[in-house]
RNA sequence: GCCGAGGUGGCGGAAUGGCAGACGCGCGAGGCUUAGGACCUCGUGGGAAAUUCCCUUGUGGGUUCAAAUCCCACCCUCGGCACCA
C-alpha cells in the first residue's frame, strides 16, 4: 500500500485482535498481573464523548505496554447504568429506561470498538443486569445487617407543581429547571450509610496509597478531621443544654452570643411548641419575625447559605439565654441560617474578636466584641479579628496562658465540672442512599407491621439478648424493616409501563400494589417493601470486583463472589478517572471496600493502590462542549475523516493529561500529518537499496527516544512521549538510508499510542506475528551518553557563552575553557572574579564585581 | 464562602533551581506544480543604533551566583461542594 489510509487497516486489525482473544485476561495466570481500571462510562443518549476517548485511549496505551512488557493485564470495561439522566430522558421522550439504556449501551459499544481499545470484552458488565445487582443488593444486606445501613429524616427538594422528589442539579435558583416552580423542601424518611463510622480510617489509610497528592488533599479536606473541645452551654431557667463543638476553646471568655442553625433541636422544640415554653415562663419575645426569618432560611441550599457574607443573616431568639460555663455570664442566642445544623452539633458560639465570620455577624448586629487573645510580642488593632494562636487576657485564672497551654487546661477544667470534653469532629457526613426514582436498584427490605410492635415491646421489656437471636443488628435498629433472605435476590426491578411521579414524592414503585404487598420473610405477615431505589453510586462502589468474578457457563453467564479470584486481581494496581469524582465515588467505594474487608468477604483494607486523574476536554471555543454552545465534537466523525489512531493520538498529544484543555481541528490534522509521515520513512525504507551506515548519534537518540517514552508513560505524560517520537521520526527522515532495527523499534515505541498503524507497519517489514506480541525494547544507558556536552558559561548568571566541550570535565578545565573565549573576555574585562559557581556537564557562572 | 488546581509566543504547550519557548498548530519566504491542494526546505516571542545588546513566563515584593520553577502579598480562570455521573 502506498498511502496511508486508516479506513482501510483499521477495522481488519480490530478482528484480528478480536477473534484471535488478544486481549482477554486469564485468571490464575503465572504471569504477574496489573489491573489497570477506568471509570465506567455512564451510556447517555448523547453518545461517547471525546473525553472519554482521551482517558481511554491513554490508560489503553499503558495496557499494551505492559502487556509488551510481559504483565497479564486486566483492562476491563462495563456500564453504570442506572441514574437519573436516563429516567428523565425517558419521561421527556416515552422510551422505558431500559429499552433506553440498551440502545445507549449498543452505541457506545460500537464507538468504543472503533477506537481499537484493548479491552477485555468478555468480562462487561452492566449495573441494571439483575444478575450483576443481586449482588449490589447483597451488599446493602450485609451492611443493614451489621448496623451500618439506618433510616433517618432529611429534607429533599420538592416540586409542589410537578410532584416529585428533585435531585440538588435540577433546582436552579431554588427552581424546578424543567417547570420553573418554587422548590420546597420535603421531609421524607431515607436510608443513611454510616460512612463516618469509616472517617478515621479513610485517611489514615491513605498514607500508603499512590494517589496523586492532590486528590489525597481533596479527599482529607473533606472527611474534615478537626480536634477540639465540645462545650455545654445551659438555657437560662430551662432544663436544657446547648452542645458547641470549637476548636478554639482558649477563647471561651471572649464569647457574647451563641448562635444555633435553623435545624437545631432547640429551634425545633421552639416551633414545635410555637415560641413558648414552659407554660410561658419563657417566651420569645419576637417569635413572628423568628418564624418568618425560619421560613426564608428553608428554601436556601446550604451552598446559598454559607456563600455570601454579605448575605449572612440572623435573627435573635430574644428571651431566651445562654449561660457560658467558664464564667456563668448570660448569653443572647441567636438563629442564623449560615451555621449548618449537620456539623458540630449545629450550634456555634460567637467569638468577635477572633474569628472572622463571627467579626462580620458582630458588627452587622452590634455584638460586643471582647478581645481575650492577644499576640505574642505586639498588640492588635480592633479592626481586623485576630484569629491566630496568642496569650490570653481577661480571661480569669486563665490569663497569661498561650492559646495551646489554654486549650488543655480549659477544657480539663470544663470536663471536670461536666460541661465539656475533648471531642473530633468530621465535616464527612452520613451517605443519604435512597432516591424516590424508578431506575435504580430496588432496596431489598420490607416493612412488617407484626414484627415491628414485637421488636418495640420487646426493647421496652429490656429483653434484647432475646432479640438478639431472632433478629439482625439492622432489623432491631430499625424496628419494622425486615431484610430479604439472600436466596431471595436479586429482587428484580419491575417493568412498570408508567414510572411518571405519584405525586407524593414517593418511588413511582409505591403505584404497584402487587409489588409493593408481601409476606414478611420473617413472620410470613402480611408486609409492604420498600418503594425506594438505591442511588447511581450503589453500582458503581464495587464494579472492580464485578468483572473479577463474571462467570461464564457455556453461552451463559452468572457472577460468583469466588474470593479466591477476588484475591488474585485485587487490589486495582491502576485506577483512573476524573478529579471530580475525588470526593464522592472515590471516597464511598473505598468506604465499601474496607467494609467488605471487614466482613471478610475481600482480601485487602484498599481497592486502589495507584489513583491518577485526567482532565477534561473542552470545546474548540474554551467552554464545556455542550449542545446548547454547539461545540460538540463527535469521535465518530474524527475516526471516519482521520481514523482511530490520528484521534487516540491527537488526545494525548493535546496537552498534560491531568488538566482541562480545548478541542483543535487544526492540532488533528497536524497528528494525521505525523502519522503519515511515519508511514512514508516505512515505505521508503522498503525501497531503498543504498549501504547502511552506522550511525552513533542516530543510534544515540533512538536509545534516548525509549528512555523517555518508557518513561514518560510511567508519569502520565503521554504529550511528551509523543513530541519524543516525533523528534526521532524527524531525525530519521533525514537520514539517507534507514537501519531496519531503529524502524522496529520506532514501530514497537509507537504500538501503545497507534496500535492499527503499528501493526500494519509492522507487517510491512515482513513480519508475520503481531506488533503487540513483541517485547517492550529496552534502552542501553552506554549508548545514551554522548562524549560531550554543551557548557553554559554564564557571567553574573546570564549566558554570554556557549562550548563544546568533552563530558566530565573537571572545574579547573571549564574555566580554561571558558576563559579562552573571546565573548567571554570581553565580559571579564577590567573586573574582579569573586566566585565561581561550576556545576558538572552543565554550566560554569563567573561572579564579579 | 470553603476545598483543590492553574496563569509561559498569534494558539496547544515544553522546561520544577542552571541556555525560557522542545514538539505541534498557525503564519511568512522559497522549491515542486499549468494552477490549486498535498509534499519538501528555511524562517518565525518583542524591541532596537540588528553578527550585537536590551526586555520577556498574571501583578508587586523577596531569597539565590542563578527563579517560569522557592517564599510572601494581590489579581484572574477552571473543578468540587454531598440527590448529575
């Protein structure tokens, strides 16, 4: 053939590879094994995005080197296919989600085989296979069985018009997207996971893993560990206690208000008894504009709440006080809607002079602002808080004292008294697992009324040993909720012809009454099942293991947790995906692993033990593509116009791989160029006839060219490995005639990134077997090193001068050297040397006056 | 707001304490061609009194013989913020 064209190589290759197994993965194999893991794509109706082209093809080119390096490589690929977007597309156009999901998945299969990826075919999976979430479910059975799994009540958004639960990116400026009606918030009954249980443990264990640093940032930063001291503040003439979680205890004296979140329970008992209690010995004096400022503050997201300061408000609770242990002073309390009502118990105390929040809401509301900490040598103006560690004033006893010795002893001295211990706190939160959705994973439980009263009656009878016996951790927990057997899985999601809303912001499930109504596997009474489905992450939190244990059985399948295969492909020696899923998927599939390796159903504490990131691709235009900007590009026409090796390329060439960058028409053309240009030097060797001429300097950067590409795809830095072979390819044109070896290896650096191309040229050199069956070369070190080098000779540390010189050579010899240059003279002329920096193979910089 | 990342020619970027701008795109000149495209060769940060010198890595300051790289302050852009995946 005598042009390049990749229409015709690369589907022939694609069969190739595919009937002969190339890249099935063999359990057990006596070969070292590397699994190396993408995130799995979720099939939308918009089809694959070139951004899943580039990780892909980038984690695809360290697949196939490591195959040629001689690992058995698991490179796996499956479907997340549950979720929202799917449901929401099928409410907008008629199509059921799962003949929906079946089309998306067709579709992405066929782009993913067009880009020659080397994935292991046999081992898919998908999330809404029944067989393949029976054993979702089975998870979620085995953590309600160990308590890990409760219910608990958390307001969702709601559309009042449209009557259905809204996830948090379907309400825009507090409005449904798709109605434009006022969200509310609803409170409904949700199952929680107890992921804090696993806070602790989820950055301690992080040390050891190599995860790029700044993911291990992301991730400490948001299981949020502080230590500090949890004080309690008593309600003036209530029996009531106010718990304040601060970190700043040596600030005590310094507090003039408390201020607690609309969600706090004091707030709450307020509402519920409308501003009055204790028969009316305490009142809120201002409980309508109280009440008012409750309903305003229930409509913000969090995110509104804690955003702007300027927007920061409050409202006090006048009436009713606070009294600070320390020093029995009386305290106003107020209700502020930017303390959270989930961290640090929901209450904060006020310390004006040092904090800065504090500082804010005390000048916007004339609080007193008292200062207790003062630096260590000079004193602080009032303007600004001083928020740093310091020496106490005004602070009693304790005076004189620094923040640190401070700390100890106040909170030694509150413990004492009882009101107050040393505590941590997480900013991690319980993980909220229930979605009133169709398209999800059914949650496999019941509700039983019998068993319900038996378990309460028994409780209050203290007989909970006997309990104990009957029933699971999570059953008496959650008294009424009975779980499935596991024989009894999957419990199959059932085909509903309507999964439109109820209108109660229940799971279109509750509409099924025969579904719905059941026995109680327990008591064989009459129960109702949870109409509830799990959210998307529940699939996607150990799909790893999913492709380990898919079982075939003839032209069947089943999935198996066989630990022992578990045992041979774990941990994930590579795992890559986005930044964005840093904290959330990355975080709660760590959380499921290490409980699954609590129960001993997995082998190690961590799923990953490598985790890199990728960043995204814009459009040509610098925004996200998106449809509405009409800048999406499709793969399938770069792959029809350029083939899949010029678009594979191009993406890794594009720019660092971990961060966002913009699409390039005019950057494709400039690979397929490079591409071509490779193919016509293997033509053009074929026609040669001339003497071949050893070469030491060629000869010398093919050597370098395998030291960076090798090295270069270790680091993710796939845009330079590839700007290395093109420097090769352009030093080999200019070669007369081309040494056949220094082809080979060019082709073999070059079959991770071009595998079509790589193997059509590879049998052009007439060999029979596969590029990709070949040994990843190898470089000699002594044919590297050249036998000089350029020394840099710099005068005051700016570069006058450049000399050949031969390598190794001694300080006393550069500066000979360097001296003997005529630039250089004229730069020492008249002056006095007063140092000279010389550093080996590299530069030598005189210092003068 | 909180957490994280980033800012270098006309553009994507390279260089992580030692020659700033590798490699690619674009552009310019020439070759080939009836012509265009493709291809090949050379050039390409800015300024000037142009073989030489000065300036230049978001802005301002600092450390160092030497700073895009380290430190401090500021400005701007992007990602995440828990029911999108």
């Amino acid at each position: 053939m005598k042009r390049y064209v990749p229409q015709k190589i690369e589907k022939k290759w694609q069969k190739y590879w595919e009937e002969n197994n190339f890249y099935q993965a063999k359990d057990f194999s006596k070969k070292k094994k590397f699994y190396i893991l993408v995130e799995f794509p979720y099939p939308s109706a918009q089809g694959l995005h070139v951004g899943h082209c580039r990780s892909y093809s980038a984690m695809d080119a360290i697949a196939r080197k490591k195959r040629m390096e001689g690992y058995n490589v698991l490179f796996p690929i499956g479907w997340d296919a549950f979720g929202l977007p799917t449901e929401n597309y099928a409410l907008r156009t008629g199509i059921h989600p799962e003949i929906a999901t079946k089309k998306n998945i067709a579709n992405f299969k066929r782009q993913l085989k067009s880009l020659g990826l080397s994935f292991d075919w046999s081992r898919e999976i998908n999330t809404s296979d029944p067989k393949y979430y029976k054993w979702t479910q089975w998870i979620f059975l085995k953590l309600f069985e160990k308590g890990l799994a409760y219910q608990a009540e958390i307001p969702i958004n709601f559309c009042p018009k449209c009557k259905i639960g809204l996830a948090q990116e379907e309400v825009i400026d507090g409005k449904h997207e798709r109605c434009g009606e006022e969200v509310v918030l609803k409170k409904l009954k949700q199952w929680m996971l107890k992921i804090t249980a696993y806070a602790e443990r989820l950055i301690k264990d992080l040390k050891d893993l190599d995860y790029l640093e700044k993911i291990k940032t992301q991730q400490i930063n948001w299981i949020g560990k502080s230590e500090g001291t949890e004080v309690t503040f008593k309600i003036e003439n209530l029996d009531f206690e106010i718990k304040v979680f601060t970190t700043r205890v040596d600030t005590i004296f310094g507090v003039t208000a408390l201020v607690l979140a609309p969600e706090h329970p004091l707030v709450e008992k307020l509402v519920k008894e409308n501003g009055i209690l204790k028969e009316g010995k305490i009142k809120v004096e201002n409980w309508l504009e109280v009440k008012e400022y409750l309903k305003k503050s229930v409509r913000k997201s969090e995110f509104e709440r804690t955003k702007l300061e300027k927007e920061r408000t409050g409202i006090p609770l006048k009436g009713i006080f606070a009294i600070n242990p320390i020093n029995q002073e009386k305290l106003p309390v107020w209700v502020a809607d930017y303390v959270i009502g989930t961290y640090g118990g929901g209450a904060v105390m006020v310390v004006p002079a040092h904090d800065k929040r504090d500082f804010d809401f005390a000048k916007r509301y004339q609080l007193e602002i008292r200062e207790v900490v003062v630096p260590k040598e000079k004193n602080s103006p009032l303007s600004q808080p001083f928020v740093e560690d310091g020496v106490l004033i005004n602070s009693g006893e304790f005076s004189g004292l620094t923040s640190k010795e401070a700390r100890e002893k106040i909170t030694r001295w509150l413990k004492e008294k009882g009101l107050g211990k040393k505590t941590v706190q997480y900013k991690l939160r319980d993980w909220v697992f229930s979605r009133q959705h169709y398209w999800g994973e059914p949650i496999p439980l019941v509700f039983c009324e019998r068993c319900a009263k038996k378990i309460k009656e028994k409780m209050k009878e203290g007989k909970i040993k006997e309990l104990e016996k009957e029933y699971q951790l999570g059953e008496i927990l959650n008294p009424g909720w009975i779980a499935l057997s596991e024989k009894d899985l999957p419990l199959k999601l059932p085909y509903l012809e309507k999964y439109q809303p109820t209108g109660t912001g229940e799971s279109p499930l509750a509409q099924i009454e025969e579904w719905v109504n059941t026995k109680c596997p327990k008591c064989k009474g009459p129960a109702k099942r949870e109409t509830d489905t799990m959210p998307n992450w529940a699939g996607s939190n150990w799909y790893f293991i999913g492709y380990l244990i898919k079982k075939r059985k003839e032209k069947n399948y089943e999935y198996w947790w066989d630990k022992k295969k578990i045992s041979y492909w774990m941990p994930v020696d590579w795992y890559n995906g986005g930044m964005e899923h840093t904290t959330l998927h990355l975080l709660y599939s760590r959380f499921i692993y290490k409980f699954l390796y609590d129960i001993g159903a997995v082998p190690h504490p961590e799923p990953y033990k490598k985790r890199t990131a990728h960043g995204i691709v814009l459009g040509e235009d610098g925004r996200k593509m998106s449809k509405s900007f009409g800048n999406v590009i499709n793969p399938d026409e770069i792959i029809k116009q350029y083939g899949a090796d010029t678009l594979r390329v191009y993406e890794m060439f594009m720019g660092p791989f971990d961060q966002a960058i913009s699409w390039s028409s005019q950057g494709v053309k400039g690979v397929f160029r490079f591409l071509e240009r490779i193919w016509r030097l293997v033509i053009r060797f074929k026609e040669q006839s001339g003497k071949k001429v050893k070469n030491l300097e060629v000869e010398s950067l093919v050597q370098q060219t395998i030291k960076k590409v090798d090295e270069d795809l270790e680091k993710c830095k796939f845009n330079t490995a590839i700007s290395a072979l093109m420097i090769l390819v352009n030093r080999l044109e200019k070669e007369k005639n081309i040494q056949k070896r220094h082809l080979e290896t060019l082709i073999k650096l070059l079959a991770p990134f071009a595998p079509h191309l790589a193997e059509q040229l590879w049998q052009e050199l007439g060999h029979k077997n596969s590029v990709h069956l070949q040994k990843w070369p190898k470089y000699n070190l002594k044919l590297i090193l050249k036998e000089t080098f350029t020394l840099v000779v710099q005068v005051n540390g700016k570069v006058r001068d450049t000399i050949e010189a031969s390598i190794n050579i001694s300080e006393e010899e550069a500066k000979e050297l360097a001296l003997r240059s005529p630039k250089i003279q004229k730069w020492l002329e008249k002056k006095k040397i007063k140092k000279i920096i010389f550093v080996r193979n590299k530069l030598i910089n005189f210092v003068v006056e």
